[in-house]
C-alpha cells in the first residue's frame, strides 16, 4: 500500500512544540529581568527629579520642605508632600512604577539636610539627600 499523504508526523509536531517552549521560556525569563531594571531606572529619575524640586524650594524658602503637620527627623512617604511641591516645583509627585518599593523622605530639625530613601527592585534600598549620611537615616547606604 503506497501512501501519498503529505503531513507532518507526530514526532515532528513534537519536537516543534518542545523548541517552541523552550523559546517562550527563556523569552519570557529575559523580559522580566528587563522591566525590573526599567522600573528601578524610573524610580533613580524621580529621585534626581525630587531633588531638584527640594533644591528648589530650599532657594525660596530657605529651608527644605516638610509637610503640613509633618514632624522632623520622621520619615514618612513622599506623597504626604504633595500639597506643598505640587504644581509649583513638580507637575506631580511620583507615582510608584511597582506595588514593591517606595520612596520615603525625612528632614533633620533645622531644614537644613534631608534625605529620600528608595527601596529598588534589583539592587539594594539607598538614601540621597543633603547633610544626612552622618544622621544613619534608615540604615541605607548612599545612592
């Protein structure tokens, strides 16, 4: 009996199906690695953004922000600065690129040092700020 069907056998759909895998595997492997590193680019961007903003404020007002009823040497989360920054030093605070990590800020009693915590994805939590790694802040070493 001489078959003349043209096809693909089972062992060939097979081994297409396994290479198949393999390559969404690693595909999808690679591409998580790539958006933790994009969210912690976006998270070092806001930083120098909100350091700009502090700098900012600092000319005008001669001291570095704190927030309405806020308390000095206190971290709290950098949204609570918003009615003070936002929209004559920033367009808009910060919006957290992921569910977690975030920012905190904390001034010394003097308004003249302050400093912002961010807490990354792929890499260790760090502190920025001015006059603040004699403080110990949050136990994070500088950005």
């Amino acid at each position: 009996m001489k078959s003349d069907s043209k096809g693909f056998t089972i062992v060939e759909l097979l081994i297409v199906i396994v290479v198949l895998g393999i390559l969404a595997a690693i595909t999808i492997v690679a591409f998580n690695g790539v958006q933790t590193k994009a969210r912690d680019a976006e998270r070092a961007s806001e930083v120098r953004s909100l350091q700009t903003a502090f700098e900012m404020y600092k000319t005008e007002n001669g001291v570095y922000p704190i927030h309405v009823g806020g308390n000095d040497n206190q971290g709290y989360q950098m949204t609570q600065l918003e009615a003070v920054l936002v929209p004559k030093y920033l367009a808009s605070m910060p919006q957290e690129p992921g569910s977690t990590a975030y920012y905190q800020y904390v001034r010394d009693t003097a308004g003249v040092g302050y400093g912002i915590r961010v807490q990354y994805e792929s890499k260790p939590a760090c502190h920025a700020g001015v006059n603040n790694q004699a403080k110990g802040w949050w136990s994070s070493g500088p950005c």
